[in-house]
C-alpha cells in the first residue's frame, strides 16, 4: 500500500521568551521537519526538556512556532486561528496528555463527558449511546461499570483507556500521546500499548507516541524521531535506527535503556558530560554537514 503523508512539519522552530528577566529566550526546537503517514505509530524520543512536548503543542494548534510550516492532509493550517477551523481540526486531531486525571472535568460522570463529544463535535449523529458503546467496548471497558461513574472514581489505566475510546468515537486522524503510559505500572502499560497499536492498524490512525523510553519506542513505532536539546538528530524506520544508531546521543541512550516496563529513574534524565562531550565532537569531526541520509529511510543530523 502507497504511504499516504497526512501531517507534515517543515523547519519547525519554537523560541520562548520568559518576560520576567529582561526577556530570557529558551530555544525549545530548532529546525524540525518530518513527515507521518496514515496509519503508523511514529514515535518521538528524547531526554526531558529536548523539545518533545512542545512540537506535540505545536502540532495541536496550543502554541504557534516561532518558525515553519505545518501542513495537515497537504494543507497549509499554520496559521488557522478562527474557533471554526481549529474546531473543525480537532475533530480530526486529538491528544492524551500525561496526566489523564486532568483530562476530565472531575464534577462530571463519564456518560456526561461522553455525550459532550457529541454535542461539541457531531451534533446530527442519532444512535449516540450505541456508539459510545462500541467504543468503549473496544478498549475492553465495560460501559455499564464505567459510563456511572466519575473520573475520581477510576484508575489511570482506566482513564487512558477512556481517552483512547474518546478519540475511537471522533474517529481521529492523528492523535499525539505524550508520555501516555508513563503514570502507570508495568502490567497496565503493555495493554493499553498494544491495544493502542490495534487500534491504529485497524482505524487507519496515525499516533505520535511521544516518551524518553526508547524501549517503548521499539516496541510501539513503525517511525522513529530521536530528539537531542531542541534538534531532531536522527528519523526514520525504527528498525533501521535501532539496528544501526549512528548519532552519538542515540547510541548512548540504546546503551542505557532499562528493561521494558521499568520506571525510567528521573534521576537518570540529566545528560552525563561525557554525551554533550561526545556530541560536539562529532559535529566537529565527521565531514558530512546538515541532515543527511545514511541509508534509504534513515537520516541524520551532521553538524549542528
Ligand atoms: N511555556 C514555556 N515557556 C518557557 N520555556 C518553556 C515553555 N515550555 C517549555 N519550555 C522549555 O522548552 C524546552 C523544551 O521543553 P519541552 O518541550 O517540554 O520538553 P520535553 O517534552 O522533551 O521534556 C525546555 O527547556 C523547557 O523548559
Ligand atoms: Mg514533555
């Protein structure tokens, strides 16, 4: 089957500026561009503070770069801004973010929230209690224990799974999970995983699995994107990358990647010296320049 290219992001660039200190600048992503085809897991790798979230911000229209395109089905939606467009884009975009609790509004039950999809997106659909239903049916809920309770009441694993149901319901293009499974234990993790991968194949979804577990990334991703302080610094196939890594960052994470299911240690998140080190010669040394592909579907970041 053709790959077919439904979101593209071209020389994406995003500079904050904190005001409070005579206008601070933090460059959060520096001239990312990468392609994700329709009905593939992509998975967007990198230590915490490399830029991960907010290209997944940017792509949901929450935050507008500083630099570069975004192209959504071949359209140009940079600078789609009025209620109507971006409601009609989350229609086909949608995100889980880390924290699922704060996904729900706690003062509703989940039959209420559910029926709000509705009424916010597809007001003319008739037969909603059979569709929401299906959809929880689907991520193996059970719509009579769950649709009569409140957000409170169940477990994160639950409340991912909802949230994974509420995008089946919307029947989304593209939906961005940023560290989705991080808060949960390692029995609850390979479920929602692998239920979230069937559900992609089966939908034609495409998901942006972004975390800093290259692990999970092999084990979801038919892409990969590896991320290094703001630059994209290797992409493509993900058996490729994890076969033959030829950044210095990438290497080293495949050198210190814990077993599947593990917490990864937050202390671990700082980069060692001896990788900044590493980095930098590299930029320095190789006689390549730019972003350069190694093999066919596999690029890499030369210079900096
Ligand atoms: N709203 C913001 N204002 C200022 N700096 C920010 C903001 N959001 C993120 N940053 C900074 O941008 C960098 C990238 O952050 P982020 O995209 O959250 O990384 P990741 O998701 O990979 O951990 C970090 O240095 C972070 O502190
Ligand atoms: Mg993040």
């Amino acid at each position: 089957m053709e790959n077919k290219c439904i979101m593209q992001v071209e020389h994406l660039t995003k500079v904050f500026t904190s005001g409070i200190i005579a206008g601070e600048k933090t460059v959060a992503v520096k001239d990312v561009s990468f392609k994700m085809d329709q009905g593939k897991v992509i998975s967007l790798i990198g230590e915490s503070g490399s830029g991960k979230t907010t290209i997944g911000r940017i792509i949901l229209k929450l935050l507008k770069p500083t630099e570069g395109k975004l192209y959504y089905n071949g359209e140009d939606i940079t600078n789609i801004n009025s209620k109507q467009e971006k409601k009609e884009y989350y229609k086909k975009v949608q995100a889980i973010f880390q924290d699922p609790f704060s996904s729900f509004n706690p003062l509703f039950r989940i039959d209420r929230i559910f029926n709000m999809v509705f009424s916010s997106f597809m007001k003319d659909v008739k037969d909603r209690k059979t569709l929401i239903e299906q959809s929880l049916e689907s991520v193996n809920l059970n719509p009579k224990r769950i649709l009569n309770k409140f957000p409170h009441q169940l477990s994160g694993g639950q409340l991912q799974r909802l949230l994974i149901a509420r995008a089946l319901l919307l029947d989304v293009d593209i939906l961005i999970a940023d560290e989705l499974i991080s808060m949960l234990d390692a029995s609850t993790r390979i479920g929602v995983l692998n239920l979230l991968v069937e559900l992609c194949k089966k939908n034609g979804m495409t998901v942006l699995f972004i975390t800093h577990d290259l692990n999970l990334g092999y084990y979801i991703s038919d892409t990969t994107l590896i991320m290094y302080k703001g630059r994209l610094v290797e992409r493509g196939d993900t058996k490729k990358i994890y076969k033959n890594p030829v950044h210095p960052y990438t290497k080293m994470l495949f050198e210190s990647v814990p077993e599947i299911g593990n917490k990864w240690d937050k202390e671990e998140l700082f980069l060692p010296e001896t990788v900044i080190q590493d980095v930098k010669k590299f930029y320095q040394t190789n006689s390549e320049q730019g972003f350069k592909e190694v093999e066919p579907d596999h690029m890499v970041l030369f210079s900096d």
